[in-house]
C-alpha cells in the first residue's frame, strides 16, 4: 500500500463489503449482548423485521418514492437554472462580479433555516419541500460550476482563438466540452447534499416520505424504524451515486472518472 497507487477493481469492492460487514459485527455485539439498550439502539434483526413491517403494511414504499420525487425535481430545477448561469460567470468575468458576491453569500445560509419563511410562502405542501432543496443545491452548484468552467486551460483558449473562434463558439467547443466532466462530478456530489436538505423538509409540515416516517418513528422511541428509514436513505444514495459514476465513465472516459 503507497500513497496515490490505484487500488484493483477486486480489491476495492472486497475492502468496500469488509468495512459493512465489520460495522454489522460490531452493531450486533453491542445488542445482541445488551451492552447497550434496545430502547436507544435496535439491534440488526429486529430492524429488518420492522422494515419488512414498514414496507408490506406501512406504505413505506410510497414515503421512499415522494422522498425521491421530491429530491429529483428540487434537485433538476436546481441544476436546470444554475447550469447555465455557472457557465456565464465561469466565462465572463463581469457577470461573476455582478453575480458572485451574493453567490457567496448565500450559500453559506443553511437550507433549514427557510423552512419557517417557505411555509409562510408557500404553504406545507410539495413546494416548500421542492424549495427547500433547490436553495440548498442551487447556490452550492452555481459557483462550483462557474469555478469549474474560469479554470479552463488558457492554452486551449488562446489556441481557439488563434484558429478563429467566435465568443459564442468558445463556450460551445472549448469551455464547456473542457469542464463537462468536473460539472458532472459536480452534480452528483451535491446531488448527495440534496438528500439531506429533503430529511430537514419532511420533518416539518410532511405527511409523506422517509423524514416524515421517522418522526413518527421517535415519538414512538421506534429506534428500528427510524434506523431501517436511515439505511435506506444511504442504499438509496448509494445506488444513485454509483449510478452517476457510471454514467460519467462512459460519457467521459477520457478523464478518469468515477475510480
């Protein structure tokens, strides 16, 4: 093992199941041996069984499918909006001045602290949870992107012009072909941050969905459940970002993406 050296594709999944199924031994030890209380900690099995409760009599299901509908729009809008402004102030320098400051400023503003503004806004409904998730991703995406496509090689840039590029063909052929495989790195890193900010939505105001389950969960000190809806949230995750990763590889093999 040395720093940087690249890790077979065997090895890696074989490390990756090793660190899971070591945190599974240590969890059950810990129940099944009454080191700690199942009031505060469900052990493995009774959390399965409660999940397959949750899933065939609960309408469990439906909560895990409004979580991702609303994960997915708030986080589509997100992206469809701030694409194309990132790449405006990533290309030119002037619309960064104008828009960057306030960029900044907002993005260190956490999500959840809207909540009380958007329900007076909008209501409790799918909006103010679509909303909350679009202020937590869109602000984070906008300057990430625009970063991304300012830190274009400028002998490419220099190089397009001399063979007589325009502006418009620029952005077009060099700048965003450039940067489209960080701006996808980009998207599914805060895609992962866009499933925090739906927890937050839904555990105020909801009637559906995974936050929503959980905190019925608590009042009934339900730990099984609540740790059966936590799971699922990360396999959920876990999926969409290797889903991504794909994705990217084949769309952009040439940067090495997704190792």
């Amino acid at each position: 093992m040395r720093p940087l050296t690249p890790v077979a594709p065997g090895t890696r999944v074989v490390l990756g199941v090793s660190f899971f199924v070591l945190f599974v031994a240590v969890w059950s030890a810990a129940t099944f041996s009454g080191f700690v209380s199942k009031t505060f900690l469900a052990d493995p099995l009774t959390m399965l069984k409660s999940g397959v409760t949750l899933l065939t009599e609960m309408g469990f299901a439906h909560d895990i499918g409004m979580t991702v509908w609303r994960v997915l729009g708030g986080f589509v809008i997100a992206a469809a909006i701030a694409l194309p402004l990132g790449v405006a102030m990533g290309a030119y320098k002037p619309v960064e001045a104008f828009f960057e400051p306030f960029v900044s400023f907002a993005r260190y503003l956490p999500a959840s602290a809207f909540i009380p503004l958007l329900i007076l806004w909008v209501g409790i409904g799918e909006a103010q949870k679509l909303a909350v998730i679009f202020i937590g991703s869109f602000f984070q995406l906008v300057l990430m992107i625009a970063v991304t496509v300012g830190n274009t090689r400028r002998d490419l840039v220099e190089a397009a012009y001399t063979l007589g590029v325009t502006d418009s063909s620029l952005i077009r052929r060099v700048l965003i072909p450039g940067a489209a495989p960080e701006i996808a790195e980009t998207l599914r890193m805060v895609l992962g941050w866009a499933w925090t900010y739906v927890i937050v939505a839904e555990l105020i105001g909801a009637s559906s969905g995974i936050g929503h389950m959980i905190t019925d969960s608590q009042a009934l000190l339900a730990t099984d459940q609540i740790i059966f809806g936590i799971i699922v949230i990360g396999l959920i995750g876990l999926v969409s970002d290797f889903g991504f990763k794909q994705a990217n590889k084949r769309l952009f093999p040439w940067a090495g993406l997704g190792r």
